[in-house]
C-alpha cells in the first residue's frame, strides 16, 4: 500500500468522489459506441454524465469544464493545485509563442512559468532560432523538473511522477528510433526524472524487438516493450504502445481507491474524467472519419 496524504480535510468531497466514480463510463459504453453511429451517441450516452447534452462535441466541453470547476473547488492543497495549472500555462506559452489559436488555450487568470529563469532563456533561445521542436522539448523539460521537486512532498505523487516520466521517456524512445538522427532527438527530449538512466536507452535505441523485449525485463515496463514494439513492427502503428502506456499511468492511480482521507482520491477522479473524455473524442472523432473499428478498439485503455 502506498502511503497516502491522510489530509482529513478531504474526507466530505472525497464520498462525493466515490459517488461520483459510479457514474464513469464502463469498458461496455465503450464497446457499444466504438460498434454504433455518431447519431447513437446521444442514446448510448443517456444514462451517463454526458446525457443531458443534446450536442455530443459540446458535452464535451461541458464535462472539461465542470471536472476543471470540481476539482477547484475543493482542492486545498496548493501544490496539487499546480500539478494542474503549470502544464496548462505551459501549453497556453507553447501556442503563444508559435502564434497558434486562441480557441486551444486554457483558461488561467496568471501564468507562474513565465517568470522561471530557465523558461526565459528558453523563450531567448526560441527568439533567435525559431525552433519549434527544440522550444516544446524544453519547455517539457523545465516544467517535468518542477513537477518532479514539488511530487516530494507525499510518497504516492513521488511515485506516481517517477512513472509518468518513465512513461514519458518509452514514448520518445519508440518515436525517435523512426528518425534517422534518433540518438541526437532521444537526447533532447529525454526527461532526466525518471528511473531508467538515459544510457539505457541510448543503448538499446537500434535494438531488434526480440532483444529490445529482454533488455526491459529488468523494468517494471516490460509488457509496455514486448507487446508495444511487436505491434509497431507488424502494422507500423503506435496503438498499443499508447494505449498501455496510458493503462499503466492509470492504474497506478487506482492505488488512491483505497484511501478514505486525502487529496489522492481527488486528483485520481480528475485524471480519470479527463481520461476518459479523452477517450470519448477519439471514439467520435474517429466514427465520422471512417476510423477502422479494430484501430478504435485498440487505441481505448481498459482499466476502469
């Protein structure tokens, strides 16, 4: 068991979180709207969150806004609090800064990240290079090092980032050994946070699925490998591998299920909701443009 905050404080919300975990979408809605129409989404949906919204893409929008709203309102802890808001100002500067639409920035009334040392020099760097890849990697970089120093003050969120940052580093890894300069685009966008030392990966980068799958067998990340690598090598495709990946990260948080006091439980349901909605745009987005149902399938976690 991992130790939790036992912040008491959180003992009302948290039996309204649990409520409120009864209503998540089951492996079974899932099914029916990945096999039905958009036009069934709205039937399927009824007896869910997302039924009172006769629009299906703007119910959406409601359900992000009103788990952002929720998970607000009673949070009262400031360093979970930033957990949230940093990656989101750090998106809002990323858009910024190439000049992209407004519609995708995220409401924040301030912005902490700008005033960091290491992001003005970046935001410098980008100035006279204008290099959007080397920007965004180290924009990532500076925010995963914060989120990192902050994640110690509780043993789960500790934990919990080591593994985000693992399952950060997997999914470049796998992306960068598709270039042809993949040793100098690991480097780069490598998150030095995590357990799994950069040499390992520079080691392993032109690595064959079958000796690729034995060098993880010394991780907890073995699966994630095996099964990921063997489906990029057969459809040449990256499905499985986010989708374990996303598994993984998820079931983690499953940990704060057992947790009666604390803010775990909070931060859990948030990530859970905004998982899932996620999930709910790739399936509708995915029915009106003729996605496969065999890719669709494969591309949603099943760990609710």
């Amino acid at each position: 068991m991992i130790k939790g905050t036992e912040d008491t404080r959180y003992a009302y919300v948290n039996g309204i979180v649990r409520a409120r975990e009864a209503r998540l979408l089951t492996k079974s809605h899932f099914d029916r709207l990945i096999a039905g129409t958009t036009e069934s989404f709205t039937t399927i949906l009824s007896d869910t969150a997302y039924g009172v919204h006769k629009d299906i893409p703007t119910g959406f929008e409601m359900e992000t806004l009103d788990i952002n709203s929720f998970f607000r309102r009673y949070c009262q802890t400031p360093e979970i609090q930033l957990f949230i808001d940093w990656p989101e100002q750090i998106h809002n500067l990323k858009v910024k800064l190439k000049e992209g639409s407004e519609d995708i920035l995220y409401a924040q009334s301030s912005s902490d990240v700008e005033t960091w040392p290491e992001v003005i020099d970046v935001v410098e760097q980008y100035a006279v290079e204008k290099d959007p890849f080397i920007l965004s990697s180290n924009l990532d970089k500076i925010l995963c090092k914060y989120l990192s120093e902050i994640s110690h003050f509780a043993p789960f969120f500790e934990k919990y980032y080591r593994l985000y940052f693992d399952l950060e580093n997997i999914r470049s890894f796998f992306r960068a050994r598709h270039f042809e300069n993949s040793r100098e685009i690991f480097i780069q966008v490598y998150i030095p946070y995590g357990s799994i030392d950069i040499r390992f990966f520079l080691d392993n980068l032109s690595s064959l699925h079958d000796t690729l799958a034995k060098s993880f067998f010394i991780t907890p990340y073995m699966k994630i490998v095996d099964k990921g690598s063997s489906y990029i090598d057969e459809y040449h495709s990256f499905l499985t591998l986010e989708r374990l990946i996303e598994e993984m990260r998820l079931e983690f948080l499953l940990f704060a299920r057992k947790m009666t006091f604390g803010i775990e439980p909070l931060f859990t349901y948030y990530h859970f909701r905004m998982s899932e909605i996620k999930k709910l745009r790739q399936v509708y987005w995915g029915k009106l443009n003729e996605v496969p149902i065999d890719e669709l399938k494969e591309s949603i976690p099943d760990v609710w």
